[in-house]
C-alpha cells in the first residue's frame, strides 16, 4: 500500500493517522509498515512529501535540490544539512527499488 500517495491535499498516511488520532484504533496498514525510529519521523514526511510530487517522464527522476528548495519555501520548514542528506539517500534507496 502507498501511504505517500495524496489523497487531496494530505498523504495516505496523514488521512490514517488523524483516522488513528480520532478513533484510537491504529489502521492496519500503519500498522504493517512498523515505526519511524525517534527523530526521523520529520525527514520521513518530507521525503514521503517529495517523493509523491516527483516528475515522472520515461523513469521516475530524482528529487532535485530545487524540488527541496521549494518544498521547503511551500511547506515552511528549513531542513538541516543532514537532513538533506538523508533524503537523497533515501530517493538513492527508492530509485533503486524501482528500477531494479
């Protein structure tokens, strides 16, 4: 399941979340996916929040820096270095998943 698909203006996995937040019953398939480490959780949503907005031509492009940039300026949140780093590292991760 994509929980980085949007669904209007919020992800898949914020629609769960605010269900689980509402009824205190963990969806199923939030439940699948296991937890964020501490911390993490905020680069996690940004990478799930660029990823879903990538460009998709003959194969899914990469998250550039200008994507981070105005994703940053849009969303009102200031990434640290390391986070950035971390984000391409996890589109390096999810690239290669997809290509094979």
């Amino acid at each position: 399941m994509k929980l980085a698909r949007r669904v209007g203006k919020k992800t898949r996995r914020e629609h769960l979340e605010a269900h689980w937040k509402a009824t205190g019953r963990k969806p199923k398939p939030l439940r699948d996916v296991g937890e964020c480490p501490a911390g993490f959780d905020p680069v996690w949503r940004a990478f799930c929040r660029l990823s879903s907005a990538r460009g998709v031509g003959m194969a899914n492009e990469p998250i550039s820096y200008a994507d981070i940039a105005a994703f940053q300026g849009v969303a009102g949140v200031r990434l640290r270095p390391w986070q950035v780093e971390l984000i391409e590292r996890l589109d390096g991760l999810w690239l290669g998943m997809k290509h094979g």
